[in-house]
C-alpha cells in the first residue's frame, strides 16, 4: 500500500527552458544555413542547428568539412559530443598533427571529446558532416597561433 506524502512546504519551481528549446519545432537537413566562421579554415562551413554557441547553454552545431582540409591542432574548452553524419571523420590527439595517430570514425559513430585535449582532424578520404553538441560557450584555440586563421599573416 502507498502512502500520499502531505508536505505543507512544497514550492514549485517555473520550468526554465534551454535557448531556442522553449517550443516543439524540427530543422530539417536542408534546413541548415551553412556559414564560414572565423576560427576554421575558410572552406569550412558550419550550421548552427540549436542554441546559440557564442552565449553559455546547450547548442547543436553541424560543421561540413571539404575533402583534404585539415584542422590543425587546437583544443576547445568545452567538452564535446561529436556524431558523424557522413563521410569520415579522421582524429587524432596531441599537439602535433601525427597522421599515423588518426582514427577513422564512420556515419553513426559517436566521438567523446573531453574539454581542452588537444586534437587536430583531417578530411583524408573525402567531406564529412559532423554535428556536435555541447555546452556554450564554443571557444578554440589553436596549439600553434601560426594556424589560426583569425590571425592575419604579416610577412
């Protein structure tokens, strides 16, 4: 038999939705608007599916990679969950880039990516689409400045 608990001191608490899920909506792929963004070499395309990365909360973003385009090393302070959507994904970790340290992650796999490893990625067999989910806000920074795009080159 269960009892009824009668508590006299019980205060609801509003229910405080994350950005951008505060109503039921869907974001079809097509939906995606590929943007450039600073940070990563400049054929590479990002969309922000959910949330706003820049601002502290959960976001969604997919990032599309060109074949052949390579991340150099770099590290993000948040921790992150890669899902590969297509192509391969190639990692690896340091804060070298080491192409006998990549690993190969097909559509479907899930890359756990703790905060401020050091890792560098390559598009070695052609595009890949992957979507990450973390915690805002999105923050990288390259091993070496010499590789940040951001960065101008005065010679």
């Amino acid at each position: 038999m269960m009892r009824e608990s009668k508590s006299t001191d019980t205060k609801v608490v509003p229910h405080v939705h994350q950005p951008d899920q505060d109503r039921f909506h869907a974001i079809r792929p097509e939906d995606a608007q590929w943007i450039s963004f600073p940070a990563y070499p400049p054929t590479v395309r990002l969309a922000i599916m959910v949330g706003e990365p820049s601002k502290p909360g959960p976001y969604t973003i997919r990032v599309k990679v060109p074949a052949d385009n390579k991340f150099m090393p770099h590290k993000h302070p948040e921790d992150r969950v890669y899902t590969v959507l297509s192509g391969v994904f190639y990692i690896g970790l340091g804060e070298e880039f080491d192409e006998s340290k990549l690993v190969a992650y097909g559509p479907g796999s899930i890359v756990v990516l703790p905060g401020n490893q050091p890792h560098f990625h390559w598009a070695k067999s052609g595009e890949y689409i992957t979507q990450i989910t973390a915690i805002g806000p999105l923050g990288l920074d390259y091993v070496d400045p010499d590789n940040d795009p951001r960065i101008s080159k005065r010679h």
